[in-house]
C-alpha cells in the first residue's frame, strides 16, 4: 500500500469516530426573538409591584398608634418616585407625641434610680437612629417639629443621657458596665445610644437656635396660660404654710363625676389645684365632704408610719381644730386621701399632691398632752384593696415630666415672692424650703430602712 493510500485510510476512520448524530430540535415560531428578556422583564414588574407601599400595611416596625414613637405613612402614589419604589426613604414619619414622653420619662427614671436606660434600650436606640436620619435628610425638611421635642421632653432626655455618660466615665459606673456577657454586650449599645444622643443634640441645637435653650420659658408660660396653673393665682396675704395660691371655684364638681375623672395616681403641683378642679372644696388641710358625702382627707403635713400589709398610721400635733374631729363618724367607712411631698411618709409624693386612692378609716383617736396642751391625733387607715392602679405604680408618681413643671413651678414661686416681697422674703422662703427638704429626706431614709428590716424579718419568721 502506498503512502498516500495509507493516508486516506487514516482521516476516514478519524471521521468515523467523532461524528455523533444531530438532535432534533423543533423549530421556534416565526417571530422576533428577544433572548429571553420577556421573563426578565416579567419578573422585573412583579418585584416592582411587590414593593409599592400598601395603604393598609405599615411598612415600618414602629408604629405610633401602639404606644411607639414614630411610625411611617407612605407617600401618595402620584408624588412617588422611581426612588420611592425601591427604598422607604420616601415615607413619611409620624411622631407620636405620647408615646415619645412615656419612652422620655421611662429612660429618665431608669438613669436616676437604676443607673441604666432601662428596658426600653431598643426603643431609644431605634428613636435616636431615625430622628438622626430625618435630621440629615438631604432635602433639609425635618419632620419633627419644636412642639414636639417640648411636650415630650426629648431635650432633657439627651441632657441626662450626656450627664450620665459623663458620670460613667468615672471607676464605679464603667467597671459594672464591664462586668458580665450581657453587660459587655449592652455596653457596646449603649456607646452607639450616646453618639447618637449627642449628634442629635448638636443637629437640634444647630435647627433651633435660640429656641431650643428657651423652652423652659415657653414651658412656664404654658404652665401659666393653659396647663397645671390655670385659673390659679398668687397672693401674697396668705400664709407660707400652705402656700400663696388662691383659685375661683364657681361650681364644685359632683362626686359621681370626681369618681370617674380622678383615677388613684392623679398629681397637682398644689392643694389649689386640686380645689380648682374639684377634688376638695377647700385649700385648707381639712376634710371635706362632696356633694354625694363622701369625704376626701389631704394629708399635707405630719407624719405617717407603717404599721403591716396596707395599714398605716397617720399622726399629726397641733390646736383642736387642727384634729379633724369630723372624721369620728366616718370611722369604718371609705374615704378619699390625698398625701402632699411635705407629709413625712414612705408614700409621700416627692413633690406636689396626689390622690392616692380609697382608704377606710379603722381607727381614730385623739389626746391632749397637759404638760405641753398640745393635741395628738392617731388615725389608723387601710387601702382598699383591687383598686385601678397598683400602689406600686402610684409611688412612682410624680414621673420625670411633672418633676420639670414642679422645678418650673417652685422657680416661679419664688420670683414672684422676690419681685412682690423683696429679697429678703425670698432668702426665708428659700432656706425654710431647703431645711424641711433636707429633714423628710432624713426621715425618709430612716423609715424605709426600718422598714426594710421589719419585712425582712416577717417574711424569715413565715420562713420558719
């Protein structure tokens, strides 16, 4: 065989192998094609469609309507952009003025009491990260307005919270933050709360200007014009025992609607306030009947010890018209009581009056001293169980807020005592203050260490 033959033989069996049989592939109907984009195009629309906001859907975890501070209103669909479809920018925030004070005061007592933010750590950080966002939006219009920031005290929420970083800097307060996983961790959270606090702190102050460090006097002024001061005013012919306020009371409110307006918790600034409103008919320290007999006691000063369970005993020194000798014949029945911050009790208000719910009278006596010719009266009280709110809660009651319009309130007292009486009024008023301030804390203190010490034995004795 010759050379060239072999050759030939050679690229004939190659063919043979790699030559595999055609599939059979059905023709595609006559058309334009377009590679497949008509189910991209077709998924793109539905991805689109899915992320337009719903009128009946919250597109945003917070919402104001469920006691959170803020949520998010979509747009209407005409203003929305190609920007708006795919990011919720676009959204409108709405605050909730209620529910920002209640997040305000919560943090402000945990920070006081309990050197912490508190259980609404994630609330607060959430707050501070969108009001942060809405400051820096770029088209410059921020939605939450000065009204706002005042009503729900957010500019002495970033003031304590800047205050307590301050403190932890120190050794105690940072080593317990250092101490533990869970504290390591909220550690961390708690670095990122307070930068935030202060960008916003500068953000505000930088929008507001002079309107943000003025808004204790818009305060005063609205605690005068409309709030806890309305329809009160100062005389200065009336004694410093009780104050200087006098009000106008042309109709005293009914019981039945006293009963369904004043819930057990209800706060004053003072006993005027609460004659203003209904709630006594008289500023004097006495009890007083309604229009459907039942009587409501202030308790203003004297004292009041714990005796076991809900019983106390209140005592007070004094003339024979100060021992109430009315409340004889209400022994055994229900009264109203009102406790004022000068009373010496573990459950005084630490300012101002407050109801503090239904009380029977169990005992009430009463005694001259012929050494001193000094009454004493005694008058044993016991809460009436199963009311609305707990005593637990009414103890901490007044809440941060009312403590500010207290200070706004004390401020103004003693201005007007400056500008009316003189300076030298005013140097007594202030320093008599400062004395019976500095002896119920005393007292205070006293009293609830022994009566720690009394329940802790009580409860090792049941032990037994």
């Amino acid at each position: 065989m010759s050379m060239l033959e072999r050759i030939a033989q050679y690229n004939q069996s190659t063919r043979s192998r790699v030559d595999v049989p055609r599939l059979y592939l059905k023709p595609k109907p006559a058309g334009i094609s377009n590679d497949g984009q008509d189910h991209f195009l077709l998924s793109r629309q539905q991805d689109i469609t899915n992320q337009v906001p719903s009128r009946n859907v919250k597109h945003f975890s917070l919402d104001g309507a469920s006691s959170l501070p803020f949520s998010r209103r979509p747009p209407p669909l005409r203003a929305q952009s190609a920007f708006s479809l795919e990011s919720d920018e676009g959204a409108v925030l709405d605050w909730n003025p209620a529910a920002l004070l209640e997040l305000s005061d919560s943090v402000r007592v945990n920070l006081k009491h309990y050197r912490s933010v508190g259980p609404e750590t994630e609330k607060l950080n959430s707050f501070l990260e969108v009001a942060l966002r809405d400051e820096e939006q770029q088209w410059g219009n921020p939605t939450l307005d000065i009204e706002t920031i005042e009503h729900a005290r957010l500019d002495k929420l970033l003031a304590e919270l800047l205050q307590f970083a301050e403190k932890m800097r120190g050794g105690a307060s940072s080593s317990l933050m250092r101490t533990g996983a869970a504290t390591g961790s909220f550690s961390l959270q708690f670095r990122v709360i307070i930068s935030h606090a202060k960008n916003l702190w500068r953000a505000w102050r930088r929008r507001f200007r002079e309107q943000y460090f003025m808004m204790d006097q818009y305060r005063c002024a609205a605690l005068v014009k409309g709030g806890r001061l309305k329809d009160v005013s100062f005389n200065t012919s009336l004694s410093y025992d009780l104050g200087k306020w006098q009000t106008k009371v042309s109709d005293p409110i009914s019981e039945l609607e006293g009963n369904l307006q004043f819930d057990p918790g209800h706060w004053w600034l003072n006993i005027t306030c609460a004659e203003r409103d209904g709630m006594v008919t008289s500023s004097l320290e006495i009890p007083t009947k309604g229009r459907y007999g039942i009587t409501t006691l202030p308790l203003l000063t004297g004292q009041e010890e714990w005796i076991r369970g809900d019983i106390y005993k209140y005592v007070r020194e004094g003339r024979s018209g100060d021992m109430h000798i009315a409340l004889i014949s209400q022994v055994g029945r229900q009264i109203r009581v009102l406790r004022g911050y000068r009373l010496k009790s573990i459950l005084a208000p630490q300012a101002g009056v407050r109801y503090d719910g239904l009380f029977a009278i169990k005992q009430y006596g009463c005694k001259l001293d012929n050494n001193t010719n000094i009454y004493r009266l005694e008058l044993t009280l016991e809460r009436v169980p199963n009311q609305k709110v707990s005593l637990e809660d009414i103890e901490s009651i007044p809440r941060p807020s009312q403590l500010d319009d207290w200070n706004l309130y004390e401020k103004l007292e003693g201005d007007k005592i400056k500008l009316l009486q003189g300076e030298t009024s005013y140097l007594e008023w202030n320093l008599r203050r400062q004395e019976e301030k500095i002896d119920r804390e005393d007292w205070r203190r006293a009293r609830l260490f022994r009566a720690s010490v009394s329940r802790w034995g009580s409860r090792a004795d049941s032990q037994e």
